[in-house]
C-alpha cells in the first residue's frame, strides 16, 4: 500500500515508521531540520516495543513529488489541519473516500 504522512512529527513518525517497517511505501511529509536529517540518515524510531531505522526514508517538503497513494496519515497540529486535509483530497485521485 502507498501511503503518505503529513506531519513526520512523533505521532506520523511513529505511525509511518511501523507501516514503512511492515513493508509499505510510506512517504513523508517533512520541513526543515527534521526534512534535512530524515534525508541524511532516514527515520529512527524508538519505542518501549524496540527500535528500529527506516533508511533510506523518502521524505520530502513537496506533496506533488509522491504521486497518488491509497492511504494519508494527516498528523498535523490543530491549527494546520484544515488547510492540509484540502489538500489531500487531491493526493487521493479516485479512491478518496466521501
């Protein structure tokens, strides 16, 4: 399954790590130093049940470069939500859910 994660924060991190360690291709949603590092060394997840290194980790600050995918973890703050969830609509195609 193709999945994106907006917000590569603890919540999406977290959640997309698992998803992307199971075997899906998850990509992430990033900005700035986070962006960078996830770039550089991929995404390290630690957890009371492990830890475990996504790398590479695809990531990135442009929507538009991952295509349509099937599944999008919006794990933004409150305050951004509305704006982003328009967004994903459009990530979607025709499998976006009503």
């Amino acid at each position: 399954m193709k999945i994106a994660v907006v917000g590569a924060g603890g919540v999406g991190g977290y959640f997309g790590g698992l998803l992307a360690h199971a075997g899906h291709d998850v990509a992430f949603i990033a900005r700035g130093a986070h962006l960078q590092a996830m770039r550089e060394r991929g995404l390290r997840v630690e957890s009371i049940g492990g830890a475990f290194t996504i790398a590479p980790a695809t990531a990135t600050d442009n929507p538009d470069e991952i295509g349509p995918v099937e599944l999008v973890l919006l794990c933004v703050k409150a305050m951004i939500s509305r704006r982003r969830s328009h967004r994903c609509a459009r990530w979607l195609g025709r499998r976006r859910p009503c």
